[in-house]
C-alpha cells in the first residue's frame, strides 16, 4: 500500500469523529474494473452544446440508464494562459464533467480512483439512500487508489447539484475535484434558450495548495511556458503516482504568502479567471438560466450587469413568484443559486462585486459581440447596488 494513503486514512480517524480502519477498506473496496478509464462525458467547460428542457409531454425522452465513469487523478488546469497548476481531477478536467440527466433518469457512476489518497464521492444536494451518501467510514468505506466503486441513483428532483469527495473534502475539493449534476424537468413552464452552469471556485495558490506542498504532486522545475497538457497514465498502478514523463512544463507566477482565508487569492468561473473564462454565448431576446454553484470557501456578491434578474431556486428549491431585481446576489460556500434573465442586446458581465483580492477574476462575459462592450465596462465603474435580500426568498420557496 502506498505509505501517503495510510498517512491520509490515519489522518481521517485521528481528526475526525468517525471510527475508520484501513483494514475494513481493504475488504470492502472493490477491484477497478479493466473496461473502466473511459470518459464518456463533456467537460462542462467546453464548448459543447448543452440540451435544452423539453417544452411539451411530446418531448420528454424515455427515462433511460446514464453510465459516467469519472476517474479520479492528479492533473493540471491552466487557470489563465501562462498559468498551470497542478490539481486533482476528474476525468482530467476541472470542474469535472458536468452530468446531465431528465428527471426519472437512473444513473450510475463509477468512481475510479487514481489518486494518491482514498476518496468517495458525495452527491451534494440529492436526496437518495445512505449507500450513495459517499462519507467514508459512514456510509462506505472510503475507495482506495486502484479501485473502485459505483453510485445507482434515480434522478428524481429536478435541480442543480454538485458532487464532491467526503474522505477528506476540505483538501479534495480545494484541489479541484468537484462537478456539477444537474437534473432536467419532464416539463417546464418556459424553457431555457440558453442553460449553463458556472462553478466558482477560489483557490489558495500557497501554503498546503502550493506546488510541492505534501499531497501535491509537483511540477517539473523547469519552466518553459505552456506545455501540452498531458495527462497521468490510464493504468491503475495502485499507487496514483503520475509519470514522470507525463508532467507537463509549467510557468508558475509568484504568490504572497498570505495565513487563512486571504491565501485564497485565485478564483475562478468553470476552472478559469477572468479574461480567459469562456463567454456564455446568447444572443438578444433569449430566456437565459444560470446555474450557479460555489463550491469555494468565500462568499461572494455576484453583480448581473445590462439586465434585472430572476433567482429562480436557491439550493434546489424553487423560488415561489420570483421577481425581478437587479440587486447583487449573495451565493456562501456550497450553495447553489439559479437565475433567469431575458438577454439584452451586447455583452454583458456577471461578475463578483467584493472587494477580495481576486474578485476581478470572477468574471464572465454573458451575450453576443466583442467582448467587453464599452457600456459593460461603464457599468463596471458604477456604483454597486445593495444585497439581495434572501431571507425573503427563502421564505417564499414553492410548497
Ligand atoms: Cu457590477
């Protein structure tokens, strides 16, 4: 067994409350399939098409099995051009592909494990039976490097929801590995031209998270720019350590050091800081939703520019008679906050309004044409308007 897993298991039983042995790990894990490694879904951050809700019974497709192989493995994001760091992954991508399905869907995900510390995956939001809960040492064992385990669930609420590890989720989801799952209505009352989802993220670029930090697997020291964007060996080695020579060359720019929270300097929209997160293409007219998941530390006051906005659902409950606002809307660590918005002519920011070092890289670009307008830039500079308040909102979710 790889001495950095036990260290890590130890860890949990010592600074946790659950009672965990390495031994019931063993036993309970099982052995990674050969047909596993394969990556059958879209990185949430590409730029391939996202399926629209059906608009009548017409529509709904069968209910149907989706199989998601997600493979858990060191990587590296290039968070900005000239920046790449090294992060752990699923499927070599952060966030980790986005799982879509139609409510009624059964789904079934194979984790597999190539990290080099045991791991679960918990499906944050969904209601579903204990043995899909993914807390190690509580409601399964914790999956050990080489092997695997697979999740079955229906699909049965419409929402958005992430997953994540719950091994040690404070440092597995600070180095990258987190997704989205989001589950389609059969009907709706107006669907989305435009359904995209944007995972914030902040990042602590120093101390435990920084290259070379125990746990981190460390980059080449020679740096020489951008380089390809190798991935770690497919091979389950049991011990999920990355080939030397898969290492991409990395350019990594200096960081202050910087105790607690304030380390988290970097942040992120779908695993990018602005100016390269990529644009929510819509064009003029079009019933845009926005599905918003911050799966950092930090809260953050996010300020739609061009337009007032509708928060439809807020932690994967619909918002009763949503209203529009044009108030700045406030999203704390893990929540989930969905908004509609009709997309006015141009380009447009969301963008996070806080005076945190950093907040000028949580930015996207929402709308048609050159990015960005002059009238965007304008509304950058004006005053911000007050917090939404969400203690309404909530008071006022669907019965
Ligand atoms: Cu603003």
């Amino acid at each position: 067994m790889n001495q950095k897993v036990v260290r890590g298991v130890v860890a949990v039983a010592l600074g946790g409350t659950v009672v965990y042995t390495i031994a019931s790990a063993v036993a309970m894990a099982r052995p990674a399939s050969p047909a596993m490694g394969g990556m059958p879904m879209p990185a949430s951050s590409s730029a391939s098409p996202t399926p629209a809700a059906p608009t009548s019974v017409t529509d709904i497709p069968a209910s149907r099995t989706r199989t998601v192989t997600l493979v858990a493995a060191p990587g590296h994001l290039t968070i900005r051009r000239g920046q790449t760091v090294p992060v752990w992954t699923f499927n070599g991508t952060v966030p980790g592909p986005e799982i879509r399905v139609y409510q009624g869907d059964r789904v079934r995900v194979t984790l597999v494990n190539h990290l080099p510390w045991a791991t679960t995956i918990h499906w944050h939001g969904l209601l579903d039976r204990n043995s899909n809960d993914g807390v190690a040492g509580v409601t399964q064992d914790a999956v050990l490097p080489g092997h695997s385990y697979t999740y079955d669930f229906v699909a049965r609420d419409p929402s958005t929801y992430w997953y994540h590890p719950h091994q040690k989720s404070d440092e597995e989801v600070d180095k990258g590995l987190y997704g989205a799952l989001v589950v389609l209505p059969h009907r709706a009352a107006v669907s989305p031209a435009v359904d995209r989802t944007l995972v914030l993220d902040d990042w602590p670029l120093t101390g435990a998270m920084a290259p070379g930090a125990p746990g981190m697997p460390m980059p080449t020291a020679t740096a020489t720019g951008m380089g390809a964007m190798a991935m770690p060996s497919a091979t389950a080695t049991g011990t999920g350590a990355m080939d030397a020579a898969s290492r991409p060359s990395v350019a990594l720019r200096p960081y202050l050091a910087d105790p607690g929270m304030g380390a988290y300097q970097t942040f992120t929209i779908n695993g990018h800081a602005y100016p390269d997160t990529a644009q929510v293409q819509a064009p003029p007219g079009a019933l845009v939703r926005l599905r918003l998941i911050n799966v950092g530390y930090l809260t953050h006051a996010l300020h739609l520019h061009g337009t007032a906005y509708r928060l439809v659902a807020t932690d994967g409950s619909a918002v009763n008679r949503p209203w529009e606002t044009t108030d700045l809307l406030p999203i704390a660590a893990a929540q989930r906050m969905d908004i509609e918005f009709r997309m006015p002519r141009g380009a447009w920011s969301l963008h996070d309004h806080d005076t945190l070092a950093g907040a000028s890289e949580m930015r996207v670009i929402v709308g048609q044409g050159a990015r960005p307008s002059a009238a965007d830039e304008r509304a950058m500079r004006a005053a911000a308007p007050p917090l939404l308040d969400l203690v309404v909102c909530q008071a006022n979710f669907e019965q």
